[in-house]
C-alpha cells in the first residue's frame, strides 16, 4: 500500500500533460520492508533523500541557482538539444540536489518524446511523409504547419549529422527524476501550437520568405563540437544578438516570450512542500532543464510580475481566401528568387568570359583591362559578403536548433 501512495505521488504531472502513464515506474523506486505502514514508510524515504540530497553540492558551469522569496531553490540547468555532455550535467545535477519537483522545457504535444528511445527518435525525425505534412497543418494551420515541417526537415538534417535525436536531456531528468522519492515532473513549456501560430502571425511576408528559404538550404555539415561552442556564453550572446538584428519578431515568441512563461511555470514549481510526520512547510528543491537560450530571460524575468494571458493569445483563423493569395505570393515570391539565382549564375558567366577576352586584348594593348579589373573586384565583394551572410544564417539556425527549439 505505500509502495502505490508513494508511485502516485511520483506520477503527479504537470496539468499541461495528458498523458497520465508518464509518471516513472516501481521498479525506480528503492524497496521497502513490507511490515512497514504507509506513514513509517513515506517518513523512512524522507529520511533517505534528506541523506542522499547535498547541501553545497559542485554542480556543471551549466546550472544557475536561483532563490525563490519562500527560501526555496531552483538548480537551473541549461542545455544544448543535441548534447551528450548535456544528459550527462542533467543527470549529475538530479543526483546531487535530490529535488522535490523537475521541471522540463517540454509540453504536452511533446511528451511523446520522453517514452521514445533514441533508435525511434532517430527514424521518426529522419521520416518526414505525406501524413506527418497533413496532421501538422491540421494542427497548426497551413503556415504554421508548413513552417513546423520545415523545422523538422533542418532537425533531421541534424539529426543525422550528429547520429543522435534532440531531447537527450529530457529523457534522461525524466529517468532521472523516477528514481528519486517523491519527486514529481513537470511539463513547463508552453503549448507548440501556440508558439508557432503566434511566431507565423508575427512575421511578415518578406521574413517568412527568408526563413524559409534559409531552412530550405541549410546542408553544412554539424558537428559535436559546434553544438558544445553554442553553450559558450559569449558565442550565445553573439548568436542571439543576430536573431534579434534579423528576425526580432520570431525572437520575441519563440524566445522572449517562452521565456516568460517559462519562467511562470519554474516560479509555480518552487514552493514550499509538506514534509512529513505532520505536514510542516518547508522550502523546496527544483531542478529546471531547458534550453541554454532560455536561462538568460529566466534570469531577468525570475522576480518580475507576469502576465501569461498576453502570450497566450492566438489570433483567429484567416480566410481562405487570404491565406491562398498569401501562398500564391509566396509561390510568386520563390520563383522570382529562382529566376534571380538563375540570372545571377549568367551574368556571372558573362563576367567570366568578358575577363577572359580583356586578357585576350591586354597582350595586344587592348583597353578593356582595368574595366574588367574593376568587374572582378566587385565580384569578389560580393562574393565575400554572401560568405559572411551565410556563416550569420548559420548561426542564428543553429542557435535556434541546440539551444531554443526541442523537437
């Protein structure tokens, strides 16, 4: 009997998820005598994560410690979706705080993720079908679904670059939080609906285009150690800096404004808990995993007033009819792009065989040279600048991917 009391109070979930069987398994959980009653047995396992939890524990450079008005603690770890080393501060952090309630950057549209191994992540993100387009338009709406695919499209592309699936920090709090007594699990995101609706309303037709087309063909390759350097802290200032230089809208709902509700559902988390014989407040311990892009604005954000109502909102659905003239304009949009890239490849033929000709006229004293000098010059400007612009689009997908967007 309180071997059951004490799995129900581990599978205690955050309102957010429904799903009811994600709560951690008996066998987790350490065994008792079975003379035991429930009160001598939930006050035994108190006793044991009193002994087990550290008082100044050493934790990873990646957790942040914050106090909550009430004297309890939240242990803040950020993370990189595609990170071993990750899993691996998660993990640490879990076992030295022992903590009362984990809080994860996930929702309930999400939750999926936690009962998948890595084997089914790795082929579901690598399977982008005809059903998975349909089911996220019906979900999401036809931008916002489109967009999600594309999103997908870049994960799996990481994905198999790296050989591992995004949300490795995830799996391991949940297995981690099983087998710690009495610690409950926490969904803290907010729903991916809405923050891809709000993200797609937000941006307008030029932005959607250029994000787009930068999802589209993003095709270099990744490496472990580029997701590590996203965890340096002036490299992720950097990176965020150029997401908000280039797409502040898509900043402020996928990042400024998760991070608020973030925030919230952190703040909720940490509060005093009853502890047994007779039911005393006392602080308690959270361990908070989210996206090291996330830790930042929870900072900033951990002793303001919030308001969620106001990212909550989704504004209603267009008409048909709007939303096909904003597709055919894409569309329109796209095939100018197309034409410009085609273009460009002739002209710069043309250049090519314009300089060949004024080398041809230079050994007879021909007085084209130092045009076509110029011509080349220019060239390689703009050749250097699209470089540039090319490392900047990296970045801020990349930013977006390890640090910001689980999948």
């Amino acid at each position: 009997m309180a071997r059951a009391a004490l799995s129900a109070s581990n599978m205690d979930q955050d309102n957010n998820s429904e799903d009811e069987s994600i709560g951690p398994s008996e066998e987790d959980l350490p065994c008792l005598p079975p003379e035991l009653s429930d009160g001598e047995a939930v006050e035994l396992l108190w006793q044991l994560r009193a002994q087990r939890r550290q008082s100044s524990p050493e934790l990873p450079e990646t957790v942040t410690r914050l106090t909550a008005p009430d004297g309890s603690l939240l242990y803040l770890v950020g993370t990189a979706h595609f990170s071993d080393s990750s899993k691996k501060d998660v993990a640490m952090t879990i076992r030295a705080v022992q903590p009362d309630v984990v809080v994860v950057e996930l929702c309930q549209y999400r939750v999926s993720m936690l009962k998948m191994d890595e084997n089914t992540l790795l082929k579901e993100a690598k399977d982008i079908n005809l059903d998975k387009v349909q089911q996220a338009i019906k979900q999401n709406g036809l931008m916002s679904g489109l967009m999600q695919i594309l999103l997908l499209k870049v994960s799996a592309h990481i994905t198999e670059q790296l050989g591992m699936a995004p949300g490795g920090e995830f799996r391991e709090a949940f297995k981690e939080a099983g087998q710690v007594p009495f610690c409950k699990f926490h969904l803290g995101d907010r729903p991916i609906p809405v923050t891809f609706k709000r993200a797609i309303a937000a941006l307008s037709l030029w932005q959607k285009a250029r994000l787009a087309w930068g999802l589209c063909f993003l095709s270099d390759p990744i490496s472990k150690e580029d997701v590590e350097k996203c965890k340096q802290k002036d490299l992720l200032e950097q990176t965020m800096s150029e997401m908000i230089g280039e797409f502040p809208a898509l900043h402020q709902t996928i990042v400024a404004e998760r991070d608020i509700y973030l925030t919230h559902t952190l703040r909720q988390a940490t509060r005093c808990v009853e502890a047994p014989p007779k039911a005393q407040k006392v602080p308690a311990v959270v361990v908070g995993v989210v996206g090291m892009g996330h830790v930042p604005g929870i900072e900033k954000n951990w002793e303001k007033q919030l308001n969620i109502s106001e990212i909550m909102s989704v504004a209603p659905p267009s008409r048909f009819g709007w939303v096909l003239r904003t597709v055919m304009k894409g569309v329109m949009m796209g095939m100018l792009g197309y034409a410009c890239y085609r273009a460009g490849g002739s002209i710069a033929r043309i250049w090519k065989l314009a300089h060949f000709k004024s080398n041809t006229l230079e050994e007879t004293g021909g007085v084209f040279h130092c045009t076509c000098s110029r011509w080349k010059g220019q060239e390689s400007k703009t050749s250097s600048h699209l470089e540039l612009e090319q490392i900047k689009w990296r970045n801020i997908i990349k930013g977006f991917f390890f640090l910001n967007l689980p999948f």
